[in-house]
C-alpha cells in the first residue's frame, strides 16, 4: 500500500479526502501531522455523513474525521489484526510506532484474501465433545472460544486467507447453533454450506454427504483446532507428489520419566535418564483427491484413518506434510487452558 496516496493533512478538506479515497482504493484515508503522527481517519461513511449533515466540499476534513480510531502495533500478529477489524467491523486499521507514527496499513481485503483458489474444504464441527462436558453442554465444541473468538471461526478465515471460498461445515451436535453464526458465510468473505449428519458419522463420513464430487483435491479438518497451518504450501506439496490423500503431520515429544536400559543380550550397555522421544502424529488436516472420495460408505460411520488404511492396502500413495508453527487440538480441557493462555474458561 501507498501511504501517501490515503494520507492527508490535518488541514485538508472534506474534497481532498474524498480525492484520496478513489486514489487509493483503500476505502480508508488517515489523516496525520508533519511529524507523521496519525490523528483521525476518514471513510467513505465518514464523508456521506458530513455531506448529509451539510457540510460542504471544503469543509475542514478535522471536522468530520474519527479521533477515537483504532490502531495496532507494528509486531501485532495476523490473528490480532483479523479479530479487531472483525470485532469493530473495520476495513482498514493504521499500523503506528510507540509515539504514534504512522508506519504501514492492514486492510481487510489483503489480510484475509489471497488469490482464489479452486479447492472446496470440509470442517468436521459434528462431535459432541464429551472429554469438555460441560463446557459443550450448550456449546458445540468447535463454537468455543480462544482469545475471544470462536474456534470454527478461526478456521474459515484461515481457510479464507489462503484463497479458499467455498467451505462445508459437517454439523450435529447443536448443529443449529454453528447455522445460526456462520449463515451462508458472507460476513466470512466465503461460500458456506452444510453438511447434516443425522447420526455421528466420524471424521470422514460426512465427506459421503457432499452435493457434488468435487473437481479439484478438497481440504478436510478436524473443528477443533488452533493452527496457522500453511494450507496452501499443503495443497502445492499434495499436487506435487501426485498424492491420493496428503496427511498433516505435526512432530510431539514425550518424556519418558524414567531411566532407560539399553541391553545387549542380559548386559547392559547403557542407561539413558528420562530420553526426550519424537514421533510424527496425524495432525487432523487432509487433502483428498477426489477420485477417492466415492470409496467412502454412506449412512455409517467411517474414519479418515479407515479411508488412509483403504489406500495404503491398495498400494495408493499417501504422503505426510509436516506442519510448522502454532497447532493446537482442542481435545480435552488441558489443551483448551493452554489455547486460552492458561485461563479454563472465557
């Protein structure tokens, strides 16, 4: 972005403004001192407002510009961003140092949107989530929330970030309760439907409840987690290795608390103190080639691992994508306080 083309002078008028916005397409302009220090920003709202109220082209644009604006740090994060101009219904937020300065702008178009992408994705958000009761007595599991915003939230905008725009969320357990949020997922910058299990049909059954086979290789999650997962690069890798079915798969440690023997024979050769071990788990994130897809059963319960197990028996190549950065499944409320920064409830 041009930050001189959607900054204005504190002493510009109510024309200057509306010349900055159609320059720089922004649908937000600032307004800062010489020194740089923003004191106001304008929007195209802001200007029909000043019009109507009888202001004038050259009107002081002091007069109609929002002090009480919102701003972010430069070292905020994505995540951060996304939920204060979601929260505020924001389109652009100004991006100022420790004394106000203005370096940089986020914009909502760019933060979320990415080049469209032609795969569809499927969350899973149907279980029950017996190992949080009660906490999902009234809640669906995946509508709790991490840093004020719903998990399943998270994940369509994650999913929109990457290009992806039309997303099916598989529902039963208070099923009307993520309809009632998500809607048709416009207010997501995406297409939502709904995949309706009359009884529980695992983490791939629902993928038997798809209108149309898709075209291109589809995106399947699990609803309950917390990640920035670089879906993209996982769908590039996926086509790349002419995968049938690419898994996610995230590095855990374990630390056994106890000494370990090596034997050679009834001798021992050495003991290792409490050894850190590393194993690659199923991470919960897939993507499927829709060639597969008709192999799932319909009407019964049918994991990704039985699906994963359908293939490898058949000789089928099904390659691993190791993620890296935050993941987090929300599977029991230890996992839940951690996501929320140590706090059990919000």
């Amino acid at each position: 972005m041009n930050l001189e083309a959607c900054t204005l002078s504190p002493t510009g008028t109510i024309e200057d403004a509306m010349r900055s916005l159609e320059r720089s397409g922004a649908e937000i302009a600032l307004v800062a001192s010489a020194e740089g220090v923003v004191l106001g920003t304008v929007t195209d709202g802001d200007v029909r407002r000043a019009l109507l109220a009888g202001s004038g082209l050259q009107t002081p644009i002091a007069q109609c510009m929002h002090r009480g604006f919102a701003s972010v740090g430069p070292d905020a994060g994505r995540a951060e961003v996304i939920d204060l101009m979601q929260a505020r219904r924001l389109s652009g937020v100004p991006v100022v140092d420790d004394q106000g300065r203005l370096v940089g702008l986020h914009l909502l178009h760019e933060i979320l949107g990415s080049e469209a992408r032609p795969n569809e994705a499927v969350i899973m958000a149907g279980g029950f989530g017996a190992r949080l009761w009660p906490l999902t007595e009234t809640t669906p599991k995946p509508m709790l929330k991490v840093a004020g915003r719903p998990i399943l939230e998270r994940l369509v905008l994650h999913l929109v970030s990457v290009g992806i725009q039309r997303i099916h969320l598989a529902i039963h357990h208070l099923g009307n309760v993520i309809e009632e949020h998500f809607a048709d997922g416009s207010r997501f910058g995406c297409r939502i439907s709904y995949l309706r299990e009359q009884t529980p049909l695992g983490t791939a059954g629902a993928l038997s409840l798809l209108p149309v086979l898709p075209e291109h290789p589809i995106v399947v999650m699990n609803g309950d987690l917390v990640t920035e997962a670089d879906i993209g690069r996982m769908l590039d890798f996926h086509v790349g290795q002419a995968a049938a079915t690419t898994l996610a798969a995230r590095s855990h440690f374990e630390t056994i608390p106890f000494g370990c023997i090596e034997l050679d024979g009834v001798r021992v050769r050495q003991i290792e103190e409490k050894p850190r071990i590393a194993k690659l788990v199923n991470a919960g994130i897939y993507v499927v080639e829709p060639r597969v897809l008709p192999r799932i059963p319909s009407g019964r319960e049918f994991a990704m691992t039985d699906l994963i197990a359908d293939l490898l028996s058949r000789n089928e190549p099904v390659c691993a994508f190791e993620l890296e950065g935050e993941w987090i499944d929300i599977g029991q409320k230890e996992t839940l306080r951690r996501a929320r920064g140590g706090s059990p409830s919000e």
